[in-house]
C-alpha cells in the first residue's frame, strides 16, 4: 500500500476530507491547497514530517515497531 493509499484510507475511516486537512496545514505564511496535498501524495514527494502534522490532524501517531 502506498502513503496515498494508507491517508486516504484513514481520512475515510475518520470521515474527514482532504480539505479539511489541506485547511488545517495551511499557516498564515504558508497555503496548502488540495491540489498541492494530493500531487504531493500521488508522485510521493511528501515528507515524513508532513505526513507527521497529517496524521496529527486526524488523531494518529507513528509507531515504530521492531520486526520479528
């Protein structure tokens, strides 16, 4: 599963949208749009810590887990 795929299953599962988030990044020094988030997702050029503050939004935490 891609990152695209794995955000856009938890938004659903939260039922938030993507414009709700895209309004929750956006700072007074920086806009992000809808259009800027989904490009970012689909060629997978976020960064980490944006997905970070994304999963923030939607309540959720990164966990690292050592592999058996």
């Amino acid at each position: 599963m891609s990152i695209r795929e794995d955000i856009k299953m938890l938004l659903a599962q939260k039922a938030m949208t993507m414009t709700e988030v895209a309004k929750k990044l956006s700072t007074d020094e920086n806009t992000v749009t809808v259009q800027s988030l989904s490009k970012k997702l689909s060629k997978q050029t976020i960064r980490f810590e944006e997905v970070r503050k994304i999963l923030d939004i939607m309540g959720y935490d990164i966990e690292y887990k050592e592999r058996n």
